[in-house]
C-alpha cells in the first residue's frame, strides 16, 4: 500500500507540475528562513550559557534610588568582590572584573613587536568562575601573582609563534602611567563567539589597583570602576540572598549611596534593559520579534499548499471515490494526504537546505555572527520537528476536506464545491495578506525610524572628526600634541577629553549642590571632563554665555552645563551663578545647547563639563575638512609617529560610533526587509496558482460571456475585481494590526517619528498592486482565449 501510494504521489507530481513547482518553492522558501532565523534565535539564546557554573553564576549590579527613579549601574565598588567572598558564607567565589579600555587604551611589547588587544584587569577566582579554556597554566593560580598575564591562543601566536612558547615569557605593557612587565602565566582558547566578554589577555586585580594609584584614584569604597562577578554555594536561596545583601555596601562605608541587587549572569545578554530599576526586555524583544516573523512565513507557505490542494480536489474526485467505493476508509484517505504533504515537505527541506547552504553567508553579514548549519542533534530535532508540523499542518485541511467526500457522489460527478470551502480559501488568502501587509508597514516604519536617528540633528557636527586614544609619548605632551594637529593643513580644530563622547558610559555623579536645590532635586548629572577647544571641534552650540577658553585662568574652576541640566534645576538666569561641585565653588560661564551623546531611545540627560588637567585627557579628537581626510590622516599618522615612536597609530571616526550604537536597528530594519520580500513571494506565488486554478474551473463561464459579448478587458477587470475584494478585506484587517504592532516597537525610543497615515497607505496600494499584477497574468490569459476552445465538450 505504501508504494502504491508513492506511486500515484509521484503520478500526480509529473500531471500537476504547476501546482506542486508553486507549492515546493513557497514551503522551501519558507523553510529556509525559518531554519535561518532559527540559526540566529538558537545563537542569541545560547550566550553565555557555555559556563560549568551558569546555574550558580551571578553578577552583582548597583541599585541608585533617586526622587527622579531608580537607576541601575553594572559598575560597583572597587572592593565589592573580595568583601563579599571574605564575609558572606553563600558567597563561593568572587571577582571583580574591569575592562582595559576604561583605564585607556593597552598596548602590548615584547621584544620590537607591539599591537594594541582588548582585555581585562580580573580578580584571581576569575577563570574558575568562568569556563574559558586554559590549554597552558592551571586556572588556580595564573591570576594569584600580581606581575603574570594570561592570554588568548591567537595573541600568543602573534608574539610568540605558538601559544606553547609564550608559557613563562616577558610581556610589557603601557598604559596611562603605568608601565609594567609580567610574565605570561598562561593561555587560553580564544573566547568563543557567543560569550560576551570578549578578550585577548587578562591581567591581576592588582594591577589594576596600581595603575589606580599611579592617576590619582586610591581604591576604595566611594569609586565605582569594576563588574562584580559571584559564584554561589549550590542550595543557596538566591531571594532571601539578594535580600540579604540588599544593603551590604553601605554597611561597609557611609559613603556608598547605592543598594546591590544580584542577576544570573548568563541572563544579561538578552534582558540587559532596565526600566526604574527592574528587568523590562532587551534583545529578548528581537527574539520574539524574528521567532514571529519566522512563524509569518511558515504559516504563508503552509496556507499556499492548503489552498492549492483544496482548490485542486475536483482532480482527484474518482481516485478518492474509486477508493472509496474498494473499501477504504477515511482514515486510510487522511493517512494518505498526510503521508503526502509530509514529504512535500521534506523534498522542500532539501531543497531549503541548500539555498540556506548559499545565502548564510550574506546572512551572517547583515547578523554580524559566523552562523552554520552543524547539525548537531539539538539542531536536526529542531529542523526535524519543524518540517513535520509544516507538513501536518500544510495537509491538515486537505486531508480533512477531500477525506470526506460521498463516493457515489464523485463517481456520479454530482459533487459541486461547497460553499465553506470557497469561505475557507478565500479565509486563508485574506490571512495570509494580512500578516504580509503587517510585516510590509513594520519594515516601511523601521526603514523610516532609522532614516530620522541617522538624519536628525544631533545637537552637534559628528561627521570628519577622528579620535584617539592617548598612549606613550603623548603623556605629558597633552597641549603640545593639540598644537602640532591644528597646524596640520586641512584640521579644522582639535581637543581633547577625559573620554569619547559616544559610545561609552560617561560618568555620572550627584555631588552637585546649587542654589535654591530642594530635598526632592537630587539629580544624577552625566559629568565630562574637557579640554579647550571641545566644543568648537565638535560645533556644539552655546545657548547662554560663553565656552571654556584659554583667556580666562578662572575657567579652571568654572562649569559649562546643558539646557537639560539647567531646566532639572530650576535656576533662573544661570550664567555667573555659583554652584557647589564635591565641595568646590565653581562658577557657570555658560550654557550648552542640549545634543544627543546617547541612542535615540533615551531621552537626552542633564550633563555638566569642566576643563581637566593635561594628565587627565586621555582621548584626542580632530576636525577634518570634509574631502580632504585621506591626506590628512597620513600627515597626522606622521606627526602622531613624531610624538610615538614605535606605537600604531590606531584611529576612529567619530560617526561610526554613532552609527554602532544602532547595530540592533539596522540589522532588524536590513532583515525585516528580506524576510517581508520573502513573505509577500510567497504570498504572491499561491494567489498566483489560485487564480490559474480559478481561470481554469471558469473557462466555460468566461468562454459564455465572449460569445455574448463582453470584451477582454470587461472579463479581466471582472476576474481581478474579486482577488481585489480579497486584498482590500485584508488590507482592512493588516493596518490596524501593524499599527499596534509597531506603535509598539517604536514606544522604546524617546525621539521617534510620527505615525503617518502614508506609510499604511503605501503598505496598502503596495500590497494591492502586487496582488493585482500576480493576478491578472492570470486573468488576461484567461479573457483573451478563443471562446471556442473554452465551450468545447471533452
């Protein structure tokens, strides 16, 4: 019975070839995203979760409550780690961790080689804690002496040849002041591409502590620098710990304002997002988003194979009833369309499979991930599970529908189509167009967002200017270095400052006192250290008063703060006011137009600069005159080589940060557009085999109305009218829904655009047109046949 039911599945395969070419490309055009977005979710939601001790692993994050909201910072105290693992018994093991860049920039020396590599300052419980692999050193002690290094695979090779001969060798480094040697104590796997962290060397605790010491910054309990990683004891009820600890730091110190709260560390890659101190999302938003895009798509394509099948019954009318009338049953008949939508379903998983084999690669690009098809076992269940539901659910009405039929009915040819299975299929097309129109007006609105952030003024000019950070030679030779750059033809204006501007975490501080501050004002001010020339270089606008200049020796003590800043306040008629700065008088010169220094999702923030000493700078920054960045560079590269011998002169444009901070946007507006093009194909190939379908079944009708008259034209308009009506019901249904759905996605960013009613009428007339040129391919071929051909008896 099997063969012969393969048999007549490959039968009817070679006598309906238009109907199973439209229904094999639309299942594996739908299987091949969905495998692909799978790749991506499994990927995202596998982060982190590498570590032996993931279930007991746990960061611990500073909890500020302010009259304004509460506030969570992942920096917390300098000792918070070592106190916790000497004085909380469920507390296993401790690190607190700092990443290299926030103490500058690293560079690395051994022998003439040098290169610059991210990397971390680590507590010495570090690599017990996590599960990155040491191939040489015991993961013990490589972080218990205060002069040895760890690092990865990839940089031993680079200076050593082998990661075997780095083992014990001398590796100097550079950094602000401090200039050290240690010697390699180990070497680890390069860290894998679903870790956060992401490394090439990992120095002691204590080094840090000492290049602490060499910039002014004593270790302590007031200073919030470093990660506070923890690994609890097994059984420890993480609640009443978290409670527990709630208030531990300021018991330490009366200087401490915040509360810890503790968080499974392998949860913050994908719920990194806080909203007045609790988890509110974070790329979790994008799982769900591509995990119901991917459902869209499956569901258009498992509709096209219902519709198709259901649509062509009359062609197996006498097989089902000549069946039936030999005795089988209904459930012979449902296992038969079930068998034979299943392996539909698998011939279009091989043929899935290779366009996912071709386009992973650009998938990978727009993703920003190394994405493959490994097929390990959770993989091919996966895959596996979702052909077979596809398969059952692309059969399930068929199989229903056609199981049903009377034999005597269909032998005696009196079954007419029924008026719930018209209903049914003209149900599913408008379904389908439906979530196509949605997916159309998500990526017209994600389009036109990403198109405002990247158009809107910033408040200040990011583009042609270049940064750097300070390193070797420029220490000491702050101001000096500045007058070289603005000699250099072509340099518009340069400065320096404590930090970049975009893209990192900027201080930020409540020890700003004014006059007329109530109890209910204490504010969190975002705080920049500044050198002459900043906000020229940047054209960052003044709005009242004047910007820092070199005229003024009182400018050292003075302050510069934004209109936010001014408004949070209250102060009427601010410049030449005193104001109190951790217990120093300083004098406002000014006040600085608000500019976005943070993505589009926040709200812009109350912020204050002040000059810093030479020492204190530690990231250059140059204007270029658009046009001209090609020779300026080199001639800068040759004056940075002046000042730094021996150091690579390692650079950034001031815009690509900003670009980064919307990674997340750009690849969801990148991918919505494919997977929508997708969905709308699919859409489009099965109202393309609909309408050969209907064309068919009403050639006697239209053969009737030529030979009575009616033109071409009027038959073609007629035959596209009712597809229309399917679209328009659909269209009904699909913007309101977008509307919600991305009214939504779009509630995360503080500065958005305006709903327009344009982009749902685009979405719209988009739609239709698309439906309407699919369809009438068909109906012109139909109104334009010889009338004689379509009455003609069989």
């Amino acid at each position: 019975m099997l063969t012969h039911n393969i048999l007549l599945f490959l039968r009817n395969i070679k006598k309906y070839k238009s109907t199973f070419l439209i229904n094999i490309i639309g299942l594996s055009t739908g299987l091949a995203c969905v495998i692909l977005i799978s790749l991506w979710v499994m990927d995202e939601l596998g982060f982190d979760k590498f570590h032996k001790n993931d279930q007991e692993l746990y960061q611990v994050w500073n909890r500020f409550e302010r009259p304004d909201g509460v506030t969570v910072s992942h920096w917390t105290p300098d000792l918070l780690a070592e106190t916790m693992a000497e004085k909380l018994a469920e507390v296993k093991m401790a690190a607190a961790v700092i990443s290299a860049e926030m103490m500058g920039e690293v560079a690395l020396f051994t022998g003439e080689k040098n290169l610059k590599a991210p990397g971390s300052f680590a507590g010495s419980d570090y690599f017990k804690m996590f599960s990155y692999e040491l191939l040489y050193g015991n993961k013990n002690d490589v972080l218990k002496d205060a002069n040895a290094i760890v690092i990865s695979e990839s940089l031993a090779q680079k200076l050593y040849g082998s990661a075997e001969n780095a083992i014990g060798k001398p590796l100097e480094w550079n950094a602000l002041n401090t200039q050290a040697k240690h010697q390699v104590s180990g070497v680890f796997k390069d860290t894998p591409s679903n870790s956060s962290q992401q490394f090439d060397f990992v120095l002691p605790f204590e080094a840090f502590k000492k290049v602490s010491a060499n910039i002014g910054r004593p270790i302590g309990w007031d200073l919030n620098a470093p990660l506070t990683y923890i690994v609890l004891r097994e059984g420890t009820n993480v609640e009443q710990f978290a409670s527990k600890v709630k208030g531990f730091s300021k018991q330490q110190s009366d200087k401490v304002e915040a509360d810890l709260l503790v968080k499974k560390y392998s949860s913050n890659y994908l719920y990194g997002k806080f909203e007045n101190g609790e988890t509110a999302g974070g790329r979790i938003e994008y799982i769900y988003l591509f995990s119901t895009i991917a459902l869209f798509i499956l569901l258009i394509a498992c509709i096209n194979f219902m519709n198709l099948s259901t649509a062509n019954a009359s062609r197996r009318l006498k097989e089902i009833g000549i069946k039936k009338a030999l005795g089988s049953g209904r459930g012979t008949l449902i296992k038969q369309h079930f068998g034979e939508s299943i392996l539909t379903s698998f011939l279009a998983l091989f043929i899935a499979l290779i366009l996912v084999y071709l386009f992973v690669p650009e998938f990978n690009s727009i993703t920003g991930k190394n994405l493959s098809l490994s097929f390990d076992p959770k993989q091919i269940g996966f895959i596996l599970a979702v052909v077979l539901l596809t398969g059952v659910i692309a059969g399930s009405y068929p199989a229903l529908h056609l199981s049903r039929f009377n034999p005597v009915a269909v032998l005696k040819g009196k079954l007419k189509g029924s008026l719930s299975e018209l209903w049914v299929r003209k149900g599913l097309v408008v379904f389908q167009f439906t979530l196509s129109i949605v997916l159309i007006v998500a990526v017209l609105v994600v389009h036109k967002q990403i198109d405002f952030i990247q158009s809107e003024n910033q408040g200040m000019d990011k583009d042609n200017v270049v940064y750097f950070n300070k390193e070797g030679g420029l220490e000491g030779n702050v101001e000096a270095f500045i007058r070289e750059m603005e000699a250099i033809p072509g340099i518009v204006k340069a400065s320096s400052s404590i930090q970049n501007i975009i893209g990192t975490e900027i201080n930020k501080t409540n020890g700003l006192n004014w006059p007329g501050k109530t109890s209910g004002q204490d504010i969190s001010f975002y705080e920049m250290g500044i050198n002459y020339g900043f906000t020229e270089t940047l054209n960052v606008g003044i709005k009242e008063g004047r910007t820092f200049s070199r005229d003024f020796a009182s400018d050292q003590t003075a302050i510069i703060l934004n209109e936010t800043a001014i408004k949070r306040m209250g102060l009427k008629d601010p410049v030449g006011k005193i104001i109190d700065l951790w217990g120093e008088k300083r004098k406002i010169v000014g006040v600085m137009k608000d500019f976005h220094f943070q993505s589009f999702r926040e709200t812009v923030k109350p912020m204050f600069f002040r000059i810093v000493p030479e020492q204190q700078s530690f990231v250059f920054m140059a204007r270029i005159e658009a046009g001209r960045e090609k020779e300026v560079l080199q001639k800068l590269e040759n004056t940075y080589s002046k000042f730094n011998p021996g150091y690579v002169f390692d650079y950034k444009f001031l815009d690509e940060d900003f670009q980064a901070l919307y990674n997340a946007e750009n690849r969801v507006s990148s991918l919505s557009g494919y997977f929508a093009a997708m969905a709308i194909l699919i859409s489009c190939l099965g109202l393309f085999g609909l309408a050969a379908f209907t064309a068919e079944r009403r050639r006697k009708e239209i053969g009737i109305r030529k030979a009575l008259g009616q033109s071409s034209k009027q038959i073609t308009v007629l035959f596209s009218g009712e597809f229309a009506k399917l679209i328009s019901v659909s269209i009904l249904f699909g913007l309101p829904l977008g509307y919600i759905l991305i009214n939504n996605w779009l509630s995360g960013f503080a500065y958005r655009i305006n709903l327009h009613y344009g982009y749902f009428l685009l979405a719209g007339v988009t739609a239709l047109a698309v439906a309407l040129c699919t369809v009438s391919v068909q109906a012109v071929r139909a109104a334009y046949k010889n009338p004689v051909e379509s009455l003609r008896e069989e």
